[in-house]
C-alpha cells in the first residue's frame, strides 16, 4: 500500500504543478512553448481536447474556451494514457 500512496502523492504533485504554470499562461501558445508539459491538440476518440503530460502515464484533459475576454482552460479529467 505504501507505493501506491507515494504513486498518488506524486501524481497531485504534478497535477498542482502543471495547474499553476497552466494558470500563469497568457495563452496556449505558451503552453506548446513549455516543451516538459507535451502541450498537444488531441484527435480521435478526445478531438476538440488538448492534453498535458502529469507523468509518463497520466495526462491532464483540457479544453479551450474562447470569448472575448481571452481564453478560459477548463481540466476535464486526468486520463491513462497507456489503456
């Protein structure tokens, strides 16, 4: 049991790290800008999304809203990217 809590715990850190450096962005350009996060647009079964990496199995689904006060970034839900 104890790997699995050290799992988790690394996971929400990365989760609360990557939430922050989402936040300071301007724009998604500075996220594709941030090589580490694997800032990409999705296709197939999550098109429309975009996706970060948390770990090299988890990645964080989002999707980009547009209005006229700029771009909101909404977390969808955290997804394995391996299944």
């Amino acid at each position: 049991m104890g790997k699995t809590v050290a799992r988790l715990r690394d996971l929400e850190t990365a989760f609360f790290k990557i939430v922050n450096r989402i936040r300071d962005a301007a724009d998604e350009r500075d996220l594709y800008n941030i090589k580490s996060l694997h800032f990409e647009k999705l296709k197939g079964e999550y098109e429309g999304y975009y996706s970060v990496r948390l770990n090299i199995q988890y990645r964080l689904l989002l999707e980009i809203e547009k209005d006229t006060r700029g771009n909101l970034i909404i977390i969808i839900k955290i997804i394995d990217y391996h299944k």
